[in-house]
DNA sequence: CCGTCACCTTGATCTGGATCAATTCTCCTC
DNA sequence: GAGGAGAATTGATCCAGATCAAGGTGACGG
C-alpha cells in the first residue's frame, strides 16, 4: 500500500531513503478498521497510540449539551487523529469514523524517537500540526462570513485537493461517503437547506453527487463559489515536485503561489538549513 | 514585569529555576509597542522572530474578500503569535492590535534552542499549541452550534479565565478593550445583533461592561449561558498549584476536572517522564 | 464651546436559513 | 420481491439575526 502519510509530508519537503523508510515503517505498524459511524476514539480518553488515517474518512466532532454533534474537521488518509497524547492529559473531542476506516496505530514512543533523532522529520510534523491549524481556521472563516452555498462549496474544495494531495484520486473525483446529516454537522446548517444547496449546485453544473461520489465540473466556478484559495494549506512542493503532483493539485492551487515558488529554493534551504 | 509565558505554561507543568530562567530570558527580548488597530504582522509576510505578546490584547484575523475581517483567535499576554515560523514560508493571516499592545521579539533560533537543549519546555511550547488548537475548534462549536447570546457569553468566560491565568485580573473583572466592531468580527454577527446581546446579558444581570473592562457578576449564569466547560483549556495544575492561581482560574474550572486531578500526580509523572 | 468623528443605541423591516411535515428514493434483509 | 429503515427531496411556514435608517453620546482638537 502506498504511504499517505509520507505523500503529505513530502508537500513540505523531500526524504531522503532513511527518512522515508520511518515514514513507512510508521505507516506499516499495526492497523485497526473501525466500522462507518464508531467512534475511533472517545472524548476523555487517554490514548496510548496515535492514529494515523490510511484509508476512509473521520472527523473530529464533539458531542452538544442538546445532543447534536459539531464536526470541526475531516481527517483524510494521511491525517493524525491524536498528536496531543504527548502532552494533554485526554483527549477534548472525539473521533467518529464517517467512512469505514482504517488506522495504523503508532507507538508513541515511536514518534517520540522520531522526534529526537531526525530534525527534518520533526519539522514536517510541525508543518502538518501547523496546517492543521490553519485548516481549522479556514472552518471559522467558513462559519463567521460564508453563506451556505460558499461553505459548503468551500469544504468540496479542500477535500478534493487534501484528496488528491495522498493520491486518493487524481481527477477531479474523489470519495464522499458524508450523509447529509454529516455535512448538516460539519457546516452548521438543516439537512433541508443543506440539500437544496447541493440541488443548486447540481443544477448549475459545478459538481454530480452520486454513489457517495462528488465530481467536480468546473473547478473554477467552484472555487469562486467558496471563495477557494488554497494557500492556506501551505503546499510548498506542490508545483515542484513532478508532473504527477502537479496534477494531483491541479488548478486548486492559486497562481500566486506559483510564482512565489519560482525563487524559493534558497528560502526552503535557510529554512531547512539546521538539518 | 511578571512574566505571562512562564504563568500560561506553569498550567501545563512546574518549572526549574534553570528552565524559568530561560522562560524570564525569552520574554525579556526586545519588545516592540504596536498602537490600537496596528497591522503586527501581515498575512504574506515572512517574520524572523516570534512575537510573544506580553501586555494588551492581539487578534489572529484574515481580510475578506469583501474587505470584511474575520477574527478567528484573540491573542492574551503570554500567547505566541507566529509559531508557525519553523516550517512555513509565510503568514496566512494577520495578526493585529485590538488594544495597544507590546510584544518581545523572541529570534527562531532562540526557541529553536531551547527546543534541542529541554524536552520539558519543548512539550511545554507542544502543549500550548495544542492548546491553541482546542481554541480554535471551540469557536468553531461556537459559530456552528451556539446562538448569538450563546457565543458571546463563551467568550466572555473564555478570556476571563485566559486572563486570569496570566495574571492580567484575579477578580472576575477584566480589560475588554474591544470596540462593537471587533466583536462583530470575532462572532460573525452585526454590530446592531451584537449590542442587542450585550445590553440583554446586562439587563440579566450577568456582566457589566463599562469603560472597557468587563466585569461578570454571575459567574455561573454566565458559564450557563454560554455553555461553557473549561475542559479544553486543559489546565491540568489549576487546582495543585497553590491557592493564588486557584482563585485566579476559580471556578470557570469544571468540578469534574478537579476529581480527575486527585490522583493524577503518577499520571502526569509518566507523561513527563522523559524529561 | 462647538464641531466632528468614532462609537453605541434604538426602531422598523426584511431574509437566509430553520422548522415542521410529508413524500419518495435507495438499499438492505429476509 | 415485500417490507422497512435510513437517506434524500419537496413544500409551507416561521424566526433569529441581517439590513436599513436615525438618533444619541462622549472624547478629542481648535
């Protein structure tokens, strides 16, 4: 199985073998399948293992007074569910499985490890905590200034670019197994209103959902439609890389960022440099 | 002056003089003043040193298309502003004064020092990243799930109890240099809604906010309201410390945490093992 | 002491999205 | 292939919060 982990880092930088061999060996530990709907791990626990996503989809949702649920962010393959275990005592929300799911489950003693003997590879978790980050901000720009049809045109956007980035899909495809009570939880909206959005979309031919299947039809328009900038995710390699990557990412990536990267070889040198 | 990045991370864990002392030496960095309303860095930018805010009160905030701006966190003396420095090539949002505000500019290769040389600072600085994080989902909830009333009460008791821990108040008073405008950004609502609920919780009773400063007269109306529940925050030595900081957090900590913390000194122990 | 500028307050009206209430699709299971 | 249960869709109505439109209020500089 290929490494989704080892594809979203390398948007940070280039392994080398040993590098990349940790990468895998990470990857390989392990796994468990949770079942579409378990809650991989529950709000209050204590988590001796961290989780990586390899296949499927979860998020990170808590549980309301009112007994509904808010998701606050989608965890691709690639994702680490739990990086907090080295330091906080529980976790503070849970992780529920939208699509049946599989983790690997890493030692955290091996992460650790890691941590101490390869400064590359702790700066590339510090990138990926980093643009978790900003991820989750995106979510309260999404939900302090967007409308419903921004939203949710927005969250079709970083999906299919986070899916393309671990090579989920390389078109504008990619897997939605949400339920419309998921998207309802992840953007705040009624399941009514949430429908008549994708009914909209549907009817402007921006995206067919179908089969727990999205496909964009026009990039563009959708990007407008959610105000899509990709920046914030922070894809440093993305148009360096290869052609393969290049296509993965696609037109979802702003031009700007093009040409901020046509000199930034020297940058990434000084920012790396104390390797 | 009292240092605020040594009181936020003495939540996590206690420090030794040698770890103080070099805490005391990172705030004592040059500082720098930035007027109310200043830009202290901007989205793009590429900053050389951490800014760690130590008097006045600073907001993560992006610019909209329309020329709006949303906040998404408020930034408390001892609050980092760009960590994310390490790994990335530039800002993807600003960072702006809400109040007059000094920060030290602390040089990357200071943090970066400190980050080989101590593993418990080093899980200290983890911690509150993560902790930041937890923020930042909070007020995701916040904009999905909780109504006007709801959102502004949360973060009312959300700064009370992050300026408590720093030392800025230790009564249930606290400086609230935010004009209408800025909480209309915070929360996503309009300015005319925003006052409205403002003049409601006053009318309830709840807060009194006069000459900037905000002062909550019904502690738990006000958590009541705001369905608020300090887990998140993960002060995990609130209650161990000693009495002062105890009434400083007071009891914007929830009961359960207390009990959890009974027996948690083994836990804590095996968390920092490593150290 | 007067203008003015930024902020706060209040009232009237409008609307995006919520709520309520059926119906129609899927699949899945037996 | 009948029966059901979760999911998607559609229509009708409602409401929290937006928008529009005036006033107030207070802190200044001249």
């Amino acid at each position: 199985m290929t490494n989704p982990l080892a594809l979203k880092l390398e948007q940070f930088t280039r392994f080398d073998g040993a590098e990349r061999a940790r990468l895998d060996f990470l990857a390989a530990q392990p796994s468990k399948t949770y079942a579409r709907g378990a809650t991989i791990i529950a709000e209050g626990e204590k988590v001796a293992s961290i989780h990586l996503v390899l296949e499927g989809l979860a998020a990170r949702a808590k549980t309301l007074p009112d007994g509904g649920r808010q998701i606050m962010a989608f965890l691709v393959p690639g994702d680490l569910c739990d990086v907090e275990v080295f330091v906080l005592e529980a976790m503070d929300h849970d992780i529920v499985a939208i699509a049946d799911t599989t983790c690997a489950l890493i030692p955290a003693a091996m992460i650790e490890d890691m941590l101490t003997e390869s400064s590359k590879l702790t700066k590339a978790l510090w990138w990926s905590t980093m643009t978790d980050s900003a991820v989750l901000r995106e979510r309260i720009i999404d939900h302090g200034s967007r409308n419903a049809r921004e939203r949710i045109a927005h969250i079709l956007c970083e999906l299919l670019i986070r899916y393309r980035i671990v090579g989920v899909t390389s078109d504008a495809s990619f897997p939605f197994p949400l339920t419309q009570k998921e998207l309802v939880q992840a953007t705040g909206l009624t399941s009514v209103h949430v429908n008549r959005v994708l009914q909209q979309l549907r009817a402007e031919g921006l995206i067919v959902l179908k089969n727990r299947v999205v496909t964009v039809l026009d990039t563009h328009r959708l990007k407008a439609a959610g105000q899509y900038e990709a920046r914030y995710l922070h894809l440093t390699r993305t148009e360096r890389r290869d052609p393969g990557v290049s296509d993965r990412a696609g037109d979802l990536v702003p031009a700007t960022h093009h040409r901020l990267l046509q000199d930034a070889t020297h940058t990434l040198k000084s920012i790396l440099g104390r390797n």
